[in-house]
C-alpha cells in the first residue's frame, strides 16, 4: 500500500511540483504556510483535481499518470479522507454517516451499520451513533469523520488539517487520539497541516512546503533542529542567521558575527533560541562574547513568557518572563542589549 506521487499542478497562482513517497504505516506530515499548495496536492491525491503533470500510484496501482492519460475518480480509490471540518452529512445519523461509503461500494445496510458501530466504540461514540451531527460536539463530531475515513480500510489516508477547527483543549485530547488510532493503522497517512505541533505529534516524516516546492524533509526531531529556511525556524522558535563559518566565529551574511563554541568552515546556519537570549537595560558587565545593541519590534505573550521580536545587526527573538518584561520598560521602539552564551548557539552547515 505504498504511495508514491510526482505530481505538478498549476493552481491559484501556485505551481505546486511535489514528489513524495510514504510507506505501508507511516505518517508524512505535508507542513507549510497557507498558500503553499499543501491542500492543492491533498485534493491531487484524493482524486478530486487532476494533475497538469505526473503519476501518482499506491502498491504499484496507478491513480494518475498524466501523460498514459489515466485518471482514477475520488469514488474509485480506496482512500479515507478527514476534513477540516468534519463534513458530516446533517440529515443522517452519525452511524449511518459512518457506513455511508461502505454503502457506496455495495455493502448491505446490516453490514455496513454493524462496521460502523465497531468504529464508533472504537473512537469513543458508541453510544451516539443514533444521534444527528448536530448534537455532537466539534471533537465528537471529527472522531465521527475519522472513524468514517477508516471503516472501508482504506489504502491512503488523508488527512486536511484536521484539529485545525478545536479549541485547544478538545484538539490535545482528539490529537492523542489521532495518534493512538494512527499507530494501528497499516496504510499510508498524508496530513496537511500549518500547526508544527500537529505535524512533530503525529508524523514519522516532515515535508515543509513553500511556494509549491519543498524547502525541507525529514524526520520531526531534525527538522526542528536543523530548520533551512526563515520560515521553518519562527515555526519552531528559532532565529535563523545564514552565514560563513570562520573557525569559532561565524561572519553573518546580513552582517556582524557571532561566536559559536565548535570550529565551523564554509557556508553555515547559525540557530538560536528565544531561551537562551538573555536582555539588558544596558550592556552587560563581564565579556560575555556575543553581546549586541538591537530594538524591540513586537512583542506577544507565549504561554508564561513573552516572546520578543528583536532587530538589529543579529536579528533574534527572545522569551522573558512577564515581570522581567516589565521591569525592563519593554515596549515596541525600546533600545537593549541582548547576550547569548557561545555554547547556547546550534551552528550547522547549510
């Protein structure tokens, strides 16, 4: 049940050229700012857009293949799909909404029903399934989509930012869920997401698209250390400062340097994180070795701290505790000095 997809398409814009590969049980988390073709190459995948270019197959069963001119309609591939929304149909009851696609593919009324109960104590709506989407709540009601997805067993699963319509209580408790019921599943998961914290909970794999195209892959863990563009490090909180590793000294190609504690050579990222900046009223006593003059931008609270939006010759976000905030007469406009410890800063090349 492995799928693999070359796909270009042209849309709003965007010229999406994807290629990607996701193996029996694996998750790939398809990450990336809105406007970047995530849901334009789901929508390929699903079989609801034909591509301009390229094949897409599952276990060697061609889907598309533009230039044989095969396409396969969405209600001719064994997939599952979950929404942002959940689209349930209002006028059914959530099991009949359930066994609606195997009601689809011929299965008796009877048979159907009873897979789709199976599911539903399987997601925890066992006791709901006579009651109409309209009295579910919005975590019981995607559980209800998922189960919808799974109960045909499906080659592919897709998944189009599915917690993305949660407040943040419901979306911790229906992201576990997600993950438990992810880890039993024996087909190929593709989930499109904006949230970096859905893509590092539930994916093997990370792909980050931009502009069509993919900027980074690879596991969750190195993506998030390693970030390769702006964009993928302010998703993980970094600040990222391309440069050229001159022994302990990286020479910024924005200008200035910073100090790193391992010798580096050649073109490099410099990564820092917004804990490990340390603010000042006025330049620090001491010779700490990266110390610099920088301007508050913006500032927003981010969980107990503030986080801090820093420009200068070394651009950097920092993450004070409120009271540090206000003790330190932050406000946009506001002049200070930042330190960073040389052992504090990841450098790695580019």
């Amino acid at each position: 049940m492995t799928l693999a997809a070359t796909v270009r398409v042209a849309r709003g814009g965007v010229t999406v050229d994807l290629d990607v590969e996701v193996a029996d049980g694996e998750v790939l988390a398809v990450l990336g700012p809105n406007g970047a073709g995530k849901s334009t190459f789901l929508r390929v995948l699903a079989g609801l857009l034909p591509p301009d270019g390229g094949r897409v197959t599952v276990d060697g069963e061609v889907w598309d293949d533009v230039a044989a001119g095969v396409h396969r309609p969405a209600h001719g591939r064994l997939l599952g799909m979950v929404f942002q929304d959940h689209l349930l149909f209002p006028h059914l009851t959530v099991v009949d909404n359930v066994a609606f696609g195997l009601r689809t593919r011929g299965a008796r009324k009877a048979a159907a029903r009873t897979a789709a109960a199976a599911w539903l104590d399987r997601v925890g709506l066992a006791e709901l399934g006579d009651r109409r989407p309209g009295r579910l709540s919005g975590g019981q009601a995607q559980r209800a989509a998922l189960a919808r997805a799974l109960v045909g067993d499906p080659a592919v699963l897709l998944l189009d930012e599915p917690l993305s319509a949660l407040d943040a209580r419901t979306r911790l408790a229906v992201r576990a869920e997600l993950r438990r019921h992810l880890g039993d599943y024996a087909g190929s998961t593709v989930l499109v997401t904006h949230d970096p914290v859905d893509a590092m909970a539930l994916a093997d794999r990370v792909v980050v698209v931009e502009e069509g195209r993919v900027v980074q892959a690879g596991t969750p863990a190195d993506v998030s250390r390693h970030p390769r563009t702006d964009y993928v490090a302010r998703l993980v909180g970094l600040a990222l400062l391309p440069g050229t590793g001159e022994g302990t000294t990286v020479r910024l190609d924005g200008g200035g340097a910073v100090a790193v504690a391992e010798e580096a050579a050649g073109p490099v990222f410099v990564a820092v994180r917004p804990e490990s900046v340390a603010l000042f009223p006025a330049r620090p006593q001491g010779s700490p070795r990266n110390v610099w003059p920088l301007r508050l931008v913006s500032a927003t609270p981010h969980g107990a701290t503030v986080r801090c939006e820093l420009d200068g010759e070394v651009p950097l976000v920092a993450d004070v505790t409120a009271t540090a905030f206000a003790e330190l007469g932050l406000a946009p406009g506001t002049a200070v000095w930042a330190a960073v410890k040389a052992s504090e800063v990841a450098v790695y090349a580019r």
